[in-house]
C-alpha cells in the first residue's frame, strides 16, 4: 500500500454545511458533476460529500450509491482526513490503508485506489470530493490531482450557496501542520514562529517591517499579512528599486494634470489605489531620500499629497515593507522613518537555516511546475532531493524555484526527476552528488566559532530584537540564535 499526501494548504478551518440537496435539480447537477469528474480522470466513479458539525456525510456521486454511505467524523477515513486537514490526499490501494475505515458497502465493491480533494469558499473547507477506482490499484499522477483541484473549485462553487455560516474549526493536529501559501512552507520550528507572529499582527493597522535575504519569501508573506489583516481594499505593490527615482513620487502619491511635463492627465497614484487595503513597499532601502518625508508623513498621519497639487488627502492604508538591506544607523535612511516602519519587524531566515523547509518545498514547487507546465512527473529521486537538500540556496526560495523548473523541462512526462536530468550550466556544478567531499572552503564555512554570552549581549545591545542580524554578525544560525537570547532573557 503506499498513501501519499500530494498537496497541502495552509490555515485550517472548516465550514459546516446545510443539507440543502433534496431536490431533484441538485441531484442531477450533483451527478452530472461527478460524472465529468470520473471521465475526466478515468475513474470507476466519483462522490461528494459536505461537513455536517462534526460530520462527513456524503450527498451524492457517480458509479455507487455514496449517499448510503454513513457519515463519519471529522479526520475519520481517507476523506474525512481530506476535509479536516485542508490537502488533497491519494492511495494506490486504501484496502490495505489503516487509517481507512471502509463501510460495509463499500468493501462490497471493492474499491480500491482514492484520491480526494477539499472543497472550499474563501471562508474555509465546506466538504470533500473523491476519485476511485474499484477491485484494482492506479498510481495517481501529478496532471491528475491538478485537474481534481481545478475541478474542485467548481464543486464548490455549487455547494457554498446552501452553506450555513461559517464556524472555524481547527484539526487537533493544526499546530504541527505545514503553513504553505503562494510557495511559502514553514515546517521548520523557527520559520513556524515567523508565520506565528505574523498573523498575530496582522489584525493590527500599524507598519511591518519584513527583513531577509534576496529570494526568501518577503512578499509571500507580505501577502499573508493582508490576507490575515481582515482589510477589505487591495494589496498594492510598490517595487522602490525597480522604478527610476524622477518617477517613483508621481507613481506612488499620483499627480495632477500638468504638474509636469508629459502629465497631459491626472494619476490616482498607488497610495490612493491602496484605500482600504495594504500598500507594500518592496526594496524600501532603496526609497530616495527626497521621498522618505513623505513616506513618513503617510504613516504618522495617513496624509498624501498628489504632485503639483496643494490639498491634503486622507487615506485608510496599511504600510508593510520589506528589505534585503541593513537600513539600520549605519545607513543612510533616515531612521525616523525605519522606527515607524519597524513598528513591528519580522525576519525570516534563510533557506540554509531551515532545512526541515527545503524538502517540503521541493515537493510543492514540482506540484506547481507540473501544473504550470503541463508536464507531470512521479517527483524527484532519492539522489536528487539529496543533492538538493545540501545545497547551501544562496538565492533561497526562488533560486530553487528556478532550478526545479529547469529539472522539470529535461524530464519526460510521468518519469522520475533524476540526476540525468539536473541542468548542469545552472546547477550541476554547484550541488555534487551526496558522496562528494566538501570542499575545504566549504568546511572551512561550516566551522562556527564559539559564540560567549557576552557576544550574544553585545550584539543584542548594537541590534535590539533583530535576531537575523545578530545571528549573522556572529556566524550562527537563526533558531540558535534566538534559543540564547531567550534563555538570557533577552528575547520575549
């Protein structure tokens, strides 16, 4: 038997549904549905089920009488596990899979492989569809589970308009479960506390400052922030270092019509586009300083004021920045303005210190390069999730995005990514196989000198609550960090 979770999704909740199919018109719509869902994928059949309090009831489907089927609880079975965990689920054969409790009926049918999928609105997880297939196991490939989650949201949409309001509901294993959005995955201890604090501030109006190498997910989780704020407006990105500096105040506080030359019209600007949202200010060491009074401005007193105009408007936006950069004293931004931004600050550690993080990532960025590329794959080899785990990803997240979809395009459908098919002018020469011998620079980084708790206290005094920076200044890793200052009582 061999039951693999294929995806995972993060923030858990479940919504409990009405038992609103009891006429004939939803019974057809519910078997049509599932009976596309079937041919689609080359199933024997296919059913759906909907939360019920703590319950898992089937409402209809095709190929078998699921509606017979007895409810279960929540975490109960293949699908009840699907709805209470929030992931698409797959076994080859659930006959021989402990956690399945099959009903009489079913066993009579002998089915044998399963892929369920969540159904979800944006209040949470309202039930669960299911593939099957009977008396023989099938190995689920990757084009598959995209086309159940695609057809999934479909699904849901059907179901939610007899949804009754929403109830959250965490699974008792929530605090262990793997936090994902838009290619972020905290699995790691450390990385978890960064999610955590996160959304702890998120409710709050006040400015985020998130810190971090190139490539470690600034703007991912940027996106968590507002996501988690409760805001009703957009999220608005501002790239400070992409725009030329003659350009970026018109771009972000607009202006008026002929305030310059070639403003034959008036622009809302950015600030004013974010009403009732967040504006994110990606690469804010690079905001010019003319810029960083009105910035300042826009903070303590959420006032803008448009180019070539002379009223004040106010606006109801939340400012979030992020930084690859040391903005600190040493620097020239003035820190009148980076102590308002760093109302509250977040750093997020590099890929290298959170290898617990590396191989969860792997398998979700081969998810969505298959789906992206239309180009499934079996997942990757042995070898190569150890070639990939060693590697030190100074590029963080994004290069390893760049290499997986490099491996992904030398593939062939439905094969194991191998090392054969590592793209050596991108990467082969920078990961050697598990057997090769670091360099002795590589040792030679790898030895840590002895950190004194002196150390600890005179870096904390220069870098107060900035525990990338103090792990960086003295050449030991975030978690570690962080666990001294806390046992010196110098972290909360």
């Amino acid at each position: 038997m061999v039951t693999k979770v294929l995806s995972e999704k993060r923030d858990v909740s479940v919504r409990t549904c009405g038992c609103g199919f009891g006429g004939a018109g939803d019974n057809s719509t519910l078997l049509a549905l599932c009976h596309r869902v079937a041919g689609r994928l080359g199933a024997d059949t296919c059913g759906i089920a909907i939360v019920e309090g703590s319950l898992v009831r089937y409402v209809g489907g095709y190929g078998f009488d699921w509606e017979n089927v007895p409810a279960v609880e929540l975490g109960q079975s293949l699908l009840g596990q699907v709805v209470a965990n929030r992931r698409v689920i797959g076994s080859r054969d659930m006959r021989g899979d402990p956690r399945c409790e099959l009903s009489t009926a079913a066993r009579r049918m002998d089915i044998a492989a399963f892929l369920g999928c969540p159904l979800e609105d944006q209040q949470g997880v309202i039930g669960g569809v299911l593939a099957a297939h009977m008396r023989r196991p099938f190995d689920w490939l990757g084009d598959q589970v995209v086309l159940l989650e695609s057809m999934a949201s479909s699904i849901g949409l059907f179901i939610r308009p007899v949804a009754t309001p929403a109830t959250r509901r965490h699974t008792p294993n929530s605090s262990q479960a793997e936090v994902a959005a838009r290619g972020l995955v905290y699995h790691s201890e450390g990385s978890r506390q960064v999610i955590e604090f996160a959304r702890k501030v998120a409710p709050n109006d006040t400015a985020v400052l998130i810190c971090g190498e190139r490539g470690t997910g600034k703007s991912e989780l940027a996106r968590v922030i507002h996501e988690s704020s409760g805001r009703s407006g957009p999220l608005v990105t501002v790239s400070c270092a992409e725009l030329p500096a003659e350009l970026l105040e018109s771009e972000m506080f607009g202006h008026v019509r002929g305030a310059f030359t070639g403003a034959v019209t008036s622009r809302r600007g950015l600030v004013l586009s974010a009403e009732g949202g967040t504006l994110f200010l990606d690469e804010i060491g690079d905001l010019p300083s003319h810029l960083q009074p009105k910035l300042l401005r826009l903070i303590e007193r959420k006032e803008v004021r448009q180019v070539g105009e002379d009223r004040v408007r106010t606006v109801d936006v939340r400012i979030l920045a992020a930084t690859n950069r040391d903005i600190g004293p040493a620097s020239e931004f003035r820190q009148d303005l980076r102590d308002r931004l760093a109302s509250h600050m977040i750093t997020i550690p590099p890929l290298r210190e959170r290898p617990e993080d590396i191989s969860r990532l792997i398998d979700r960025l081969v998810m969505e390069a298959a789906e992206s590329f239309q180009h499934p794959v079996k997942g990757v080899s042995r070898r190569v999730r150890a070639a990939l785990l060693k590697y030190a990803w100074p590029g963080n997240i994004r290069e390893l995005q760049s290499v997986i979809k490099g491996m992904m395009l030398r593939t062939p459908r439905g094969h194991v990514v191998s090392t054969a098919d590592i793209p050596p002018a991108t990467f082969g020469e920078r990961c050697k196989s598990p057997g090769t011998k670091p360099s002795s620079s590589r040792r030679q980084h790898r030895t840590r000198p002895r950190v004194t708790d002196q150390d600890l206290r005179h870096e904390h005094n220069k870098n107060p609550g900035n525990v990338y920076r103090i792990a960086k200044n003295l050449g030991i890793s975030w978690p570690a960090a962080q666990k001294r200052l806390k046992k010196l009582t110098l972290l909360d």
